[in-house]
C-alpha cells in the first residue's frame, strides 16, 4: 500500500467526521461549510503524519502511527477551533475525541485484520 492511500484515506474520515457534525447541529452540508470545520481538523492530522513519520519507525497502517495522527488531529484542530473562535467545549472535545478514534484507528485494526 503506498503511503499516499493511507494518508488521503485520514483526510477524507476528517472530512467525513466534520459533515457528520454539521449535519447533526443543522448546520447544512454545503462543501464551503464543511471544509470550513474541518479544516482545523485535517490542519491537525497533517501535523500528525509529519510527527508520526519523523519519529516512528511504524508505517502508516501501524496503530502507534495512527495514534500519533489521531492525537495530533484533535489537539492542533481544537487548539486552531479556539484561534479562529469556533467552539471548543468539553462536550465537543470528547465527541471529536471518541469519533475520530473510531475512524482514524478503526480503519488501521480492519486493515490489520485483513492484512
């Protein structure tokens, strides 16, 4: 697997993860809005790729990297939500927390499941 597919494959659940939301708070599902909110977020797991690459010798599909991506994902996309004045309750944190670990790690324990 190259290692373009894994990293399109966690921008795309960000992506996904933020119309998910939008759509449940009625926020309306146009493209500019969802890029909107998840731009932090995809901000976040592009720093996690570069951490995770620079500091594991695991590959992509490895949990540890997924890890690394899924902590930075929420810390950067939280850190830039409060920068830009978009909410960052506890409430959120934790749903953001639990739903991209799902989709971020999820993928990565299917693929070692079926590898």
């Amino acid at each position: 697997m190259s290692r373009a597919l894994p990293a399109v494959l966690d921008v795309a659940l960000v992506v996904v993860f933020a119309a998910l939301g939008r759509r449940s708070h009625a926020e309306g599902l146009d493209v500019l809005g969802v890029l909107r909110t998840a731009a932090p977020f995809v901000a976040g797991t592009a720093a996690g790729w570069l951490v995770a690459s620079l500091t594991l010798d695991a590959g992509p599909r490895d949990l540890a990297f997924g890890a690394v991506v899924l902590v930075c994902t929420v810390v950067v996309g939280m850190l830039l939500r409060r920068v830009i004045g978009d909410g960052t309750a506890a409430s959120f944190v934790i749903v953001a927390t639990t739903v991209l670990s799902l989709m971020l790690l999820g993928w990565r324990l299917i693929a070692r499941l079926v590898a």
